[in-house]
C-alpha cells in the first residue's frame, strides 16, 4: 500500500498529537505513529475506497492503550513527568489531531498543558482515551466505541467515571490563554530575580502555601525521589541548588505545553547530573507559583531538539 506524501504528512501529525495526549512522551508517540505507518502498509484496511485517518487512529489509539498499559505496570523511579512539547509556531504542525471544536470539553492548548496531563495520570488508560477522544477530539459516543471495540454503554460508564475523577482539575482549571501565559511569565521573572538574589524570603512569598515540587530524573540522572511539599522546603531547595549550579548554567525562556517555561543548559554537567532540563510553573489565581515540574530525563528531551538543544543521555 503506498500512502501520498501530503495525506501522510497530514496523517502523521494528527496521529502525532493523539498519542502524545495519550502518553505525555514525545518520544513514545514517534515509535507509535510509525508502528501504526508500518502496519498500515503490511496490513492495510480492506476498505481502500475510503479516507486512511479513522483507521490509522483506531490503530494508534489501541497502541497508546498497550504502552500506557505498560508503562502503569513498570515502577517508575520518582515522579512521572510528561514530555516537554515546543508549543509556539510548532503548534498547529505537532500538536493538533484536528480543528479546535467548540463542542469539546477541552481545547487543543489546554490538552496539552502539564497540568492536564498529570489529571490524566489518575485516569486507568482505557478512561484516559475515552476522555480524550470525546472531550478534547470530539468524537461521538458511537465513533469512540468503534475506534476502541467498546460498547456505546461502557463509553458512558468509562467517560462519567472519568469526568468524576478529573472533577479537582476543573475546580481549580486555568486555560493556558494569553492572559495566564502572561501570568506564568511575570510569575518566572520574579522568580529568576529572587534567585539571582540569592533571597530565600522572596522566593517564598512568590509561593503557596501548599506549593509542591517535583522533578523527573527518569533514573538515569540526580533528582529529588519524593515530592517535595510546602513553600518553605520548595523555597530551600530551589535556593540551594541555585547556589551550586547557578554560575554553569545557561537559562532561556520558552513556550512549552502552551505556557512559558524555562530551559536550562549545564553544558560542563558531570555524569549522573543533566546537561539539559526544563521547568514548568503552574500558578494560582493571584499568580503565586502552586507547582514547579522539572524534567531532567534525558529520554523525555527529545521535542528540544526542534529548538536545536542536545541533550547528551550520560
């Protein structure tokens, strides 16, 4: 079976942004999408007539429900962090599966921001693509049950059950919109001057009370194992590794999973420290800093490569 190169294309990045919803990882959606590619042309669907893309997300879809499966089964060393995913002007080439529907519960921005896709992480897989193909793609009940050999009955049951649990997130739910990405960034200057100050108090005021901290090592490089909670233990961490690394260290800001974030380089990193990681801020309404999410995996790193960063896995 041969598949023109702009219906692939097109393909490609729809099926792209399915499975990174589904996983959180970059670089386990590359593998899937061209799984599903591979057995597109080795077993191609019986009706050729028709378009590819419901049957290559079908396929797709069950292959993230495999690897989430998976993944759930292997203990994980430390907190799981998602990848973290270029979302400026690569936003409409990776991110979106399809057009933005007024109908859906999500939008394609949200879908992919941190704090979305650690809400799903509480979902079981099969809740998770439920979720996703009826509240952010807008499938209908009948399309969903089809891509995932469900009833339309248990597609009910798996989408309440899943809402319920994603019911704190919409509580508390902030779209990343222009206004709260300019939050997020006068949130991370702020927080950039108390560290370049060396002030501990500062950092703590830019804190909640119940601020959290986690950090994402994958086992391969040093990270906090545990989370690290209140904003006094967060405010003493941050400060003392500042104080360490501060001097090695090159820092920019960029647009990652819909909201301002910060890449850091440590180019002269010894082993077992990374040479490249990121940090994501999630603030509250009065725009304190309610949750600090640092990725230093090096195997979660791979979207950075768009932006010309390398990450050496040591």
């Amino acid at each position: 079976m041969s598949i023109a190169a702009e219906v692939y294309e097109a393909d490609r990045r729809a099926l792209w942004g399915l499975c990174y919803r589904m996983t959180g990882s970059a670089a386990d959606a590359d593998d899937i999408v061209q799984e599903t590619f591979v057995r597109a042309i080795q077993r191609p669907p019986r009706r050729t007539n028709e378009s590819l893309r419901p049957w290559l997300m079908r396929v797709a879809t069950n292959l993230s429900l495999d690897h989430l499966r998976r993944r759930k089964r292997r203990d994980y060393r430390g907190p799981w962090l998602p990848s973290p995913l270029p979302t400026d002007e690569m936003e409409t080439a990776i991110t979106a599966p399809v057009s933005d529907s007024p109908a859906a519960r999500y939008d394609l921005r949200e879908s992919v921001s941190f704090a979305f896709l650690l809400a799903l992480e509480a979902l079981t897989p099969m809740q998770r693509a439920v979720l996703l193909l009826r509240d952010v793609l807008d499938y209908s009940t009948e399309e969903t049950a089809a891509a995932l050999h469900l009833s339309e009955a248990n597609v009910k049951v798996h989408l309440h059950r899943a809402r319920r649990r994603l019911d704190t997130y919409d509580k508390e739910r902030f779209k990343p919109d222009s206004l709260r990405a300019a939050a997020t960034q006068e949130a991370i200057e702020r927080f950039l001057s108390c560290l370049n100050r060396g002030d501990v108090e500062c950092l703590e005021k830019l804190l909640t009370e119940d601020a959290v901290s986690l950090s994402d090592g994958g086992g391969k490089v040093y990270a906090a194992l545990n989370p690290i909670y209140g904003r006094s233990k967060v405010a003493r961490l941050i400060a003392g590794l500042n104080e360490k690394l501060k001097l090695h260290l090159r820092i920019a800001f960029r647009n990652l999973n819909g909201l301002p974030a910060l890449v850091v380089e440590h180019p002269a990193a010894p082993d077992g420290i990374a040479p490249l990681f990121t940090m994501h801020f999630e603030i509250d309404s009065e725009g304190k800093i309610r949750r600090l999410s640092t990725v230093l995996a090096p195997d979660k790193l791979t979207a950075l490569n768009e932006l010309g960063y390398s990450n050496s896995d040591k």
